[in-house]
C-alpha cells in the first residue's frame, strides 16, 4: 500500500473525572511518554495545568499557581528539552505585566515553575516581545519562535532563537532577506533533520497555503511549491511522523474547521490526503487544538529526551523491537502478508485491562466497531511490574534493565488530537486517537 492510500483510524477516548474542561487555543507537548496540557480558553480565560497519562486514561491537575507560573494564557507555545518545559507568549495585555519576556519554565521532576528573567535590560541582549499564534520548535539545544501576533503591530515576522544553555535570546534577521514566509501567524511549524518547515496561517488578515523550509546550516528560506497539498489554512497543527510531516485540521478560515489529516512526504516533496477506515469512527472538524506524537516513530517522543531533532534509525528501531515491549498497538497487520488485512484490540480502561474485544478485518468494514483505545498489551505482568517502578519515583523500589525513557519509547505509535473547536457538549476535553495503518 503506498503512502498516500495508507488509511487512518480514528477511536474518541471517553474522559472521566478529574479532567480538565473542554478549551481551545491551548498548548500541548510530550515528554516520556505523558502529554501536558496548558491554558486555553473554553467559555473564559483558563489558567490551569495538566497531566495526561494515554496508558492509563487518567489526568493529573499540576499546581500552576503562584508569582512563577504563568498567568491565564492563550495561543501560547509550549516545548520539552532535558526536563523542562518551555512555555512562551500568550499574554492577553503584556503592557500591565511585569514580566517583560513571557517565557516561564517547569521542571517536570520537582514540579516547580520559573519565570525567565534575563538581562533584558542590556542592549546587546535583546528579547522577543509578548506575542500570539507563533510557532515553537526545538532543534539541537535551542528553541526557535517564528511570527505570531503582536498587539497593534499585527502580524510579525521575527524569528529568535532561545538558547537552551546560556538561556539568552538572540534575533535572526530576516528583514534583508529576499524570499522568506514573512509576517506570519496562526501557521504550524515542524523541525526534521536540519530544517524546519512552516505551512499555511495568516498572513495580516489573508489565509496562505505556502509551504516554507528553514535550513539551520545554510540560515535561509527556501519556498516548496507543490501541485496539490491542503488548501488555505489558519489554526491547524503538524507533527513529524518518520519521514514525513502530518498535518491535521484548522481552516479555510476561523470559522471552518476541517476533519482533513494529510501527508508531506520529505523525501519526495509532495502531499497526499490520507484515508479513513471505513469501520473507523469519523475524524473530528477541529480548529485551535492540540496535536501530539506518541511512539518511536514520532519525533515528539524523542526530541523531548534526547535533546536531538533526528528522526529514529533502523538500528534503533531494530534494537527496540528487539526489546521486551510490554505493550503494542493493534491496528497494525499481525502478518506482513495479510495485505490490508488489520488486527484491532481494544479494551475498556474501567477497570484497566478487562474486557478486552477482537476485531478483524476491520479495513473492510468487517467484524464489531472499534471502541476505545487501540492500546493492547502482550506482556500484562511485565507491564505491571515496569509502569509500577516507573511510577513510583522512589529510588530503590525496583531495578529496571533500561531508562525512565524506555516507557515511553515503547509506546505504540498514536496521534492525539486534544481539545480544539468547536467545543463538545461534554465539561471534559476531547481526546481523539489516530493511528496509520501500513505506512
């Protein structure tokens, strides 16, 4: 099956109390294997913090209070590197703050919340301003904000670069450049290998559909032009996804949300709409919501430990499979021979593993509705014993032959769509689960 026919398929996950309240304009990132969720709006400005378990189905509100934490924030960005968090912008009024750069810090271990405060005040050190709807990556030991929406100066095109380890700010400039994605926000940006790519949002009040590569080594913008690919789009989200680049949702404009998830191929240059299962539950119309990777062959599962932008090699992959993986992801072929052929398990998380159905041949509509998660697992008491020692953060509970990151490296391969417009009937957010079928 090429990759463009690869099909999708989409199961909602139920949430049940406690769970944050539906929200949009959020933000979401992933580090070892557990999703944090941060701010947003829902029917008022929400300052609240959360921690989502996909093992488990469980959330875990995290304290968010206090002069170091961030306060009531939307549109903002939000990135993991070696155990911290990176929250930037979103301020409503950044003129009645006194924090003059929006970027505050939690460390996942201690669960604490810093407020950066760099010396801002020297001209050689210059900060970004308070800004919404940017785009936030992570390449090598850095974080890089393109665009976003500034107050009374409308649409930007500044790109900065965080350091990591001196925890300065510098500004690349872009203005003496010829070709470039210029003033920019609402789009989505993604880094690969040694270039980062940035597709579609507004540019003042004009929706783009271009699609724009960043190259780190050679510092210029180089402008891919393609036949076809997603039209006009503002509030979507994209993910690396092995070779390739998944996006997801948004809109032709702020009040069209759109169920497509298509595929850019980086390796061929070119873009195909991916499919849904026929017996799959239909893709959510989302716009403002949150996409995360979970799983080796997405990049947010490695970038988020190991500090690096590479995508995960063969001899990698081998050596993981190789592995005791305590639990895997049904929705692929059993047998590499059986074509189209998908094997589904899933199982009612209440309680935890019962109830489990099987459900064959489910690329031709054959056999029960999948519900619930695809998450199955080969090895329930070797999963016990490991999510137990993993969970207990206390030293000397338990010996494991591999790192903390390894539970999350074997996490199957899932897409999380979290959140996003419009807003369910339902107090809880949504969750909805997405995996690719032979790819």
């Amino acid at each position: 099956m090429s990759h463009r026919s690869s099909p999708s398929l989409w199961n909602v996950l139920p949430q049940r109390s406690p769970a944050p309240c539906d929200r949009y304009k959020h933000a979401c990132c992933s580090y070892r294997g557990e999703v944090f969720m941060l701010g947003g709006r829902s029917s008022s400005l929400l300052r609240d913090f959360w921690k989502y378990n996909v093992v488990r189905n469980e959330w875990t509100e995290l304290d968010c209070g206090g002069d170091a934490a961030p306060e009531e924030l939307q549109e903002h960005s939000m990135v993991a590197h070696q155990g911290f968090l990176y929250v930037f912008g979103g301020m409503i009024d950044s003129v009645y703050t006194k924090w003059r750069t929006p970027l505050w810090m939690f460390d996942v271990e201690n669960k604490q919340w810093m407020c950066w405060q760099g010396r801002s005040n020297l001209p050689q050190n210059p900060v970004p301003a308070n800004r919404k709807a940017h785009s936030a990556v992570v390449f090598g030991s850095s974080m890089y904000i393109y665009g976003g929406y500034i107050d009374i100066r409308g649409s930007s095109q500044e790109f900065w670069n965080f350091d990591f380890d001196t925890m300065l700010w510098s500004l690349l400039d872009c203005t003496q450049m010829e070709v470039g994605p210029g003033p920019r926000h609402s789009h989505s940006a993604i880094a690969h290998l040694d270039c980062m790519y940035l597709f579609g949002g507004l540019k003042g009040l004009r929706e783009q559909r271009d699609l724009w590569r960043w190259s780190f080594a050679s510092q210029a913008w180089t402008s891919l032009k393609t036949t076809s690919g997603p039209s006009k789009l503002v509030g979507h989200s994209a993910v690396v996804y092995r070779d390739s680049m998944l996006l997801f949702g948004g809109g032709e404009t702020q009040q069209a949300p759109s169920s497509c998830l298509w595929r850019y191929s980086f390796n061929t240059q070119t873009w195909g709409k991916l499919a849904v299962l026929p017996s799959s539950s239909p893709p959510p119309h989302r716009i403002h919501h949150c996409c995360v990777g979970l799983g080796c062959s997405y990049q947010s599962a490695l970038t988020t430990t190991t500090s690096t932008t590479m995508t995960p090699s063969v001899t990698a992959r081998n050596r993981l499979e190789s592995k005791l993986r305590p639990f895997k992801n049904k929705c692929f072929p059993s047998n590499p021979d059986t074509g189209g052929d998908i094997e589904l398990k899933t199982f009612n998380r209440d309680p935890l593993l019962t109830e489990v159905t099987d459900c064959h041949n489910a690329v031709n509509g054959k056999g029960v509705e999948p519900v619930g998660n695809c998450l199955t697992f080969e090895n329930q008491e070797a999963f016990g014993e490991k999510w137990s020692c993993w969970d207990t953060e206390k030293e000397g509970t338990c010996e494991l032959e591999e790192s903390n990151d390894s539970m999350a490296q074997h996490l199957p391969d899932l897409l999380l769509v979290l959140g996003g417009k419009p807003l369910t009937r339902h107090t809880t957010v949504s969750v909805w689960q997405m995996t690719l079928a032979n790819l």
